[in-house]
C-alpha cells in the first residue's frame, strides 16, 4: 500500500491535523509536520498506540471475543385481588438474565494431570538441654540422615523429638474441628506427646539433669517457613510447654516411626487395649500400628508400589496379607501365621506394609531406630536399599544406627550415580563432659571416630591375627 502524508491521513481518519500530530508525538513516531510520510508500519504503531489510549489493546480485543454476555429482560402482568368486592390490582413483574459464554480455550481442563505439591522436608533442629544434650545444632539431608553413636548417646531422643512435633500437628490437623493452629492447642497437645513417647515420670524429666532448674529449648525449621515451631519446657514442668514460634498451619502427612522391634505380631487388638487402657508401650507403637491397619493403595500410585515391594517380598519369600486383624505371609507353600516368621522377615514385612498402604510412598518422614537390628547381613543389605528406594520416592528418611555394616552398605550404595540426587547427611554422637557433642557433614568421614565401630574393626584385625 501506498504512503500517506500526515495531511492526507488525517482527513482519511476525519481528526483535526493539530490532534494527529499530537497523538503521532505520543506515540513515539518521528513525523511532526504535515507533509511529513508515514509509512504502513508506523499506522500500524499509531493504531495500537491508540487502541490503547482507549482502554482496547489487542489483549482486550482478543478478550472480547472469547467472551460473549447475552442479557435478556422480559416483563409479565400479575394480577392480584386486594379486597373483596373491589377491582383487581394490577403488578407488573420485571425479570432480568444475563448469562456468559466462555470460548472453550479459556476454560481450565480438570481432566489434565495436576502436578503434585512437593513434599515439605525438615531443615533444621537447634536444642538446648534436652536429656543427654547441652546444646546442638543440626542441618539435616533433604533425603537421608544417618545418626551414629553408642548406646546411650541419646540417638533415639532425637528421632523421638522430631516425630513427636510432627505427629501431633497431623493429628490437630485432621480433627474435623480443627482451626489454624493456637498456642493453648499446642501447649498441652504438644506436652502430652512427648511424655506419651518418652515415657518419662513427667515431662520436666526430659530436661538435662543438672544442679538447679534448667530449660530445654527445642526449635525445627522446615523448607516450608509456615511450619516452623518453637518450644520449650523447665525441669519441673508437668503438662504444658511454652510456645516461642507457632506454626501457620498443621503439617499435612503422617510421620512413621519404626522401634527396634517388630509390631506385625502384636497388632491383633494393640490399639483397642492401648486406648483402653494405660500401659506402659510408647506411642509410636499405637502411632504405627493405625498406620499398618489401613487400606492398600490403589490406583495410579500401584506402579510404584510395586516397584518398592517387589525386592521386599524376594527376600522375605512371599507376601504380606491380613485377614481378620491378623497379619500373614503368604508364601508359594501355603500361609503362615505371623508369629511363625523369622524376626528379621517381620521387620521386611512390616516396611512392606506401609509402602502398601501408602504411608512410605512418594512424601512424608521415616524415623527407623536401629534397622539393623535382629537381621542378618544378607538382609541388611535388603534394608539399606529400600531405605534409598524410599529416598528416590520422596521420603525424608532419619535412621539412628551403631553397625558398621549398615554404615558401610549405604556408603556403598551411594557412591553409584544412580544415587546421586540422593542428599545425605551424617551425625556422630559423641559422650563428652559437657554432654553428648554432634559432629556433622555430608560423609562418613566427617563425624569422627565412633568408638563401637571402632570396636568392630579392631576385632577384624583380631580375628585375623590368629593363627
């Protein structure tokens, strides 16, 4: 097309020439005089600079035709008798629609996959005085963290911390009456689980015995800030704790808590007769035997499930069923009832369990004291893979540990590249003066010697010093 001078433009658009020149100014254009030419790219700048001086930019334009709102109004007479004997009253009744319709491309599809929330790992934990403990800090591994030291180091307070806070901000959450979190819910809520997990004589015991009253200070911090909580409790406190820092909002998956010893065989009525009555057990073994009794996974997430199992189930030689309160492994040779198993198969069986269940799939946290314990080094091995196989899924997982061959199976496993998105963490506990000191890092190397490992090296030597 050919180019017009502003004059000419201007009575083709019927506008006053002072008026286009001015709006040429505004829009960036080099024409300022009347006979100055303006080319079909530079109408095309004046039109959009135009459009949207009117509030009709090619966004809007675009809009307006994806949308359409009819409006249609529509009147009827009523007729309505007042009194008797006296004329009809007349009403007239006015009756408003409008109704919208979206063009098919500006509505979301619900039928396409959401990607799911990531799930929320532990940063952080700062103590002070709790049990054996003056004072820690520790940065956890978004994936693992292996905890190293001696009997009586105080390995499993920590995990018992960690999950405590955790478990009873699920559980607040998921009472059908729950609000956002307050200090009077979480004071005594929080008090109840620690002393229903430690078992202590009362709460005030947790603290680290020295002359004079002391506090314990407990502080988490999550990836997620709105979840981060601050506490603390003196040595003569009985059932309340202190809050410093109240979370946003309630932690919304399960933790689960593994003991040393297996809960497959005393799961027949566990949870009735705990809530029933007052024993002695630790809460975690309630905590996870509701989680051992839900329903099995279905649906999309049975792929991956299966993955998990499927090593699982080759070493324990079968399957885990349940059938009237009871577990079983079910095997090529028939059922076997669950006090029959080897112990160590138990414990397989028991993680097989949760993975099944969903409660150890793709988020959540995992806090195993001792894994090692009762099993043989084949099925160590077995152990210390799942463990990464969790990992891999999205698990947080914390494991408190004194077998070097656990240690070194999982030093072993995580050197190979598959493994390499794996962030890892390693605490070596260590009896000092002042109480029990952590050292910390990313490998094996940095957590100093650890004297019951030591122990199971200076006994190889030994043995192969013998004639």
């Amino acid at each position: 097309m050919s180019t017009k001078t502003v004059r000419q433009l201007a009575e083709v658009v019927k506008m006053p020439l002072e008026r286009l020149l001015e709006e040429l100014k505004k829009a960036g254009l080099s024409a300022c005089a009347p006979d100055d030419v303006i080319n079909e790219d530079e109408k095309m700048q004046l039109l959009a600079h135009l459009r949207k001086r009117h509030g009709k930019d090619e966004g809007a334009a675009e809009g307006s035709l994806k949308r359409v709102t009819l409006k249609r109004r529509t009147v009827s007479d009523l007729k309505q008798a007042s009194v008797p004997d006296s004329a009809t009253k007349t009403i007239s009744v006015e009756v408003r629609k409008q109704k919208t319709y979206i063009k098919r491309s500006d509505v979301v599809d619900d039928t396409e996959p959401q990607k799911e929330q990531e799930p929320v790992k532990i940063a952080q934990m700062t103590l002070n005085n709790l049990t054996v403990f003056s004072t820690a800090d520790l940065k956890f591994g978004s994936n693992l963290n292996v905890i190293v030291g001696e009997n009586g180091s105080g390995k499993t307070h920590l995990l018992k911390m960690i999950y405590s806070v955790l478990a009873v901000s699920v559980e607040e959450g998921r009472n059908p009456k729950a609000t956002l979190p307050t200090k009077s819910v979480l004071q005594t809520r929080l008090a109840d689980k620690l002393v229903n997990v430690y078992r202590p004589e009362s709460l005030g015991r947790l603290v680290r015995r020295k002359q004079g009253r002391e506090r314990c200070d407990i502080s988490l911090v999550f990836e997620q800030s709105n979840w981060n909580i601050a506490f603390s409790f003196a040595s003569n406190s009985k059932s309340e704790v202190s809050i410093e820092k109240l979370p946003n909002t309630w932690v919304d998956v399960s933790p689960v808590y593994l003991p040393t010893r297996e809960l497959l065989t005393i799961y027949p009525n566990f949870i009735s007769v705990y809530e029933g009555h007052y024993l002695e057990f630790e809460e975690t073994w309630r905590d996870t035997c509701v989680l051992l009794g839900a329903p099995i996974q279905k649906g999309v997430k049975e792929k991956r499930i299966r993955e998990l199992l499927e090593p699982l189930e080759k070493a324990m030689g079968g399957t885990i069923v349940a059938q009237n309160g009871r577990f079983h492994l079910r095997t090529d040779s028939g059922r076997m009832d669950m006090p029959l198993v080897a112990e160590g198969l138990r414990k397989l069986g028991m993680l097989a369990c949760l993975i099944a269940t969903g409660a150890l799939l793709d988020k959540g946290y995992l806090f195993w004291d001792e894994p090692e314990a009762n099993l043989n080094p084949v099925l160590i091995k077995q152990i210390a893979k799942s463990i990464l196989d969790l990992c891999d899924s999205g698990i947080q997982v914390f494991i408190a540990t004194h077998s070097l061959f656990l240690l070194r199976e999982l030093e072993i496993l995580l050197s190979d590249p598959i493994r390499k998105k794996v962030k890892a963490r390693f605490f070596g506990l260590h009896q000092a003066d002042e109480g029990v000191r952590i050292d910390q890092g990313s490998t094996v190397d940095d957590i100093g010697d650890i004297a019951a490992l030591d122990e199971e090296l200076a006994q190889s030597d030994r043995f192969l010093a013998v004639d």
